[in-house]
C-alpha cells in the first residue's frame, strides 16, 4: 500500500528534532555540578562552596567559550568572581562579610551568563535586571524536558530503544535490590550474618536525598544553561526606540530637586556650619539617619539610570540629569561627613569602614553618571557593575584589622 506523502510530511514536521552533541554533553556538565552541590551540602564547608560555583563557571565557560573570550564586560566580572571563590576557600575565618560574599558569588555568574548570552545594547543595559530575574526565576524550569531528552539521547536515542529501556530498567532495579536485600537480611538471620556488616554501612535513606539533591539540581542547571546557551534571546532585551519625553522623567527630577534644595539648606545651617540642633552631639548627629541617606542616594541613581537609558538626550534633560547627580553628591557628602564624626567620637570598626567604602564608589559613579549625560555611548550601569564587583573584592582583599588597630591606637595616643 502506497504511503500518503501529506501524512510522511506531517510526521516528519512534528517530530522534534534531536539534540546536537554539546546538548547531549552537557548533562554530564549538569550531573557535575549536582555533584559538586551534593558534597557541599554534605560538608557544610566554605571550600566546598567555592567550588561548587568554580565547577559552576568552568561548565558555563566550556559551552560558551567563543562568546565568553570575545564579551569584555564577561572577562572584566569572571576577574572579582574569583577572588571572591578564594577568598570564601582559603581565608574564610577573616571574612566579616560572609553571608554577602556568598550570596555575590552566585549573583556575579548569574549577570556574567546573561551578559554573556544575551544582546543588551548600551541603551536598553537597565533590561539586563529583567534578564537576571528570568534567570533566576523562568529559564531553570521552562526547559526541563530538554533534559529527560538528553537523557534519552545518552542512553541510545530512537535507533536503540532497546538498550535505553535496559539502562532505564537497570536504574530503576539496582535500587530497588539494595531495598530487598536489606529487607531479607533483617528478616533471616543466615542473611543477616552474610550480610549485615555491609547493610549497616548503607544508610538507604541518606542515599536517597543524595540522589534526589543531584537529580534536581541537574535538571535545574542543565534548564538554565540550555536556556542561555540555546535559548531564544529575551524580547525584552532587544533594543528598541526611546520613547520617554521630557514631561515623564523631567517633573519626577524636579520634584525631587525642590527636596534636596531644602535639605542643602539644612545641611549647610546645621551639619557644614558648625551649628547642631538643640540636644545633640556631633556623634548622635551623625548616627541618626546614615542609612536613610544611602537610601536616597540609590533611589537617585536608579532614577537617573533610567531617565539615561530611557529619555530622549536633550538640553533640558541633562540639565536635570546634572544636578540629580550634584544633589546625590551633596547627599553622600553630608552621609560621609556624620560617619566621619562618628569614627571620630568612637574610633573605626568594619561596620564603619564599609559605608565610607561604599561612599567612594558612589562618588565614582556619579562621575561615570556625568560622563554618561554627556556622552551618550558611555556604558554606565556595566561600568557600574563590574566597578562594584571590583570594589567588594578589593575591600575583602585589605588587611582591615590592621588598619583600624593602628588608627584606634593613633587615636587613643592623641588623646
């Protein structure tokens, strides 16, 4: 009987086509990784943690060679990523900010994959914060059935469905005969002598969360990389057309100017004058309120990132976008002023030296903002990025405790 070729064509347009090697290799990429969260998880140490996320690199980096060595902006945040992985392996006992290093580290591979993956024009660079939160929350799971797939693949693919139904049989029968093993040997006592020493060593349960805990995060990573790797590119990360004009960015710019014109005014009566508000010391004046003031100044410069990366350039706008940066700079200077008087009323600890840490990269990227306002392929936020990224390491990279012991000595000695 003759075939219908409209239903041959059919089929062969349904069938779903077969992963290339790479996909199928990097399941072996996946399971490493598992592996490598599985022993951590075990040990509960700050070694093992870096090298989860050394592994986690290097299988990233393996897939996407080509584009990793031609992405500078990738190669400028692999640098820090590093340092902070050797820093959490070999001087972790030092580390003030442990939480915070161990949460960067993960946070820097997730930018340098998106980074790496996707096209973010200097433009439309605020959609990369989209592009991190897909990665985190979408492409883990939206190609999980790639990796059943890869599994098939590995285990014969369709010109050997006997032998993948073996491997398959074999997976689900070894485990189940350790089972029956354990349950014969506590059932008889001839059992139990053969084999009782070697099933004591066999926590069942234990083995199976450890199974589980690879098998999961596999499928995870391997989801997250294919995406990133294979995957379509973000629509929302496309350039587009500007289309902000002056009325949106420009009166939300002017009603927060009219506030900081009123709290220069203040600053200068009151903190830069030399003059204190009735019942306070220098020290309870510089306490009171530094964490609001960081708070402002990254409300402002997430403000001014996007009016940069949104608005139409014109005259009025950098204007506004100027003094949003110069009222940030008198923000952070009063902010550093009353931490310099609170160093000076009780000396320097680490919770003291890392604000003023952070000021300075403040005062750094507004510097970058300006350049930005005023010229407009000026790559502010991955500057910033990798700015930050740099300065955390290189704070985590001073001898800190000898710097505030021979200030709090200097000080002590003066009198």
């Amino acid at each position: 009987m003759e075939q219908n070729p409209t239903s041959t064509n059919a089929q062969t347009a349904s069938a779903k086509p077969q992963l290339t090697k790479p996909q199928l290799w990097l399941l072996g990429g996946a399971l490493l990784i598992g592996i490598a969260l599985e022993i951590w998880l075990e040990q509960d140490f700050y070694f093992t943690y870096s090298i989860l996320w050394l592994v986690t690199l290097a299988v990233f980096v393996a897939f996407n060679w080509k584009r990793v060595i031609s992405n500078k902006t990738v190669l400028a945040l692999i640098l820090p990523t590093l340092v902070l992985c050797g820093i959490l392996m070999f001087d972790y006992e030092n580390n003030e900010l442990l939480g915070f290093t161990m949460l960067a580290i993960p946070a820097l591979l997730i930018t340098i994959g998106v980074f790496t993956t996707q096209n973010i024009a200097y433009k439309r660079e605020g959609k990369a914060a989209l592009g991190v939160l897909r990665a985190v929350f979408v492409k883990p799971f939206s190609a999980i059935g790639m990796y059943f797939r890869a599994y098939a693949g590995v285990l014969g693919g369709k010109s050997s469905t006997q032998k993948r139904h073996g491997w398959i049989g074999f997976a689900i029968g070894l485990p189940l005969m350790v089972v029956v093993l354990a349950l014969l040997a506590g059932a008889d006592a001839g059992m139990n002598r053969l084999l009782g020493s070697w099933i004591q060593d066999i926590n069942l349960w234990n083995w199976f969360w450890r199974v589980v805990v690879v098998f999961v995060s596999s499928m995870l990573f391997y989801s997250l990389f294919f995406n990133l790797s294979w995957g379509k590119q973000d629509a929302d990360l496309v350039p587009v057309r500007q289309n902000w004009k002056l009325a949106g960015p420009g009166v939300v710019m002017i009603l927060l100017l009219l506030a900081y014109a009123l709290f220069t005014y203040v600053q200068f009566t009151y903190l830069f004058g030399g003059t204190l508000p009735v019942d306070l010391t220098y020290s309870e004046y510089a306490r009171d309120g530094f964490g609001q003031f960081v708070a402002v100044t990254l409300i402002n410069f997430t403000l001014l990132g996007l009016s940069l990366s949104k608005s139409e350039p014109g005259r009025a706008i950098k204007a506004l976008q100027t003094l949003l940066i110069a009222a940030s700079l008198i923000v952070l200077a009063s902010a550093a002023w009353r931490m310099l008087l609170y160093v000076g009323a009780y000396g320097l600890t680490i919770r003291r030296v890392l604000p003023l840490w952070l000021m300075i990269y403040f005062v750094f990227l507004a510097v970058v903002g300006v350049v930005r306002v005023y010229r407009e392929k000026t790559p502010f936020l991955r500057i910033g990025a990798f700015a930050l990224a740099y300065w955390y390491a290189a704070f985590l990279c001073i001898d800190w405790n000898s710097v505030m012991h021979i200030y709090n000595v200097s000080r002590y000695l003066a009198g």
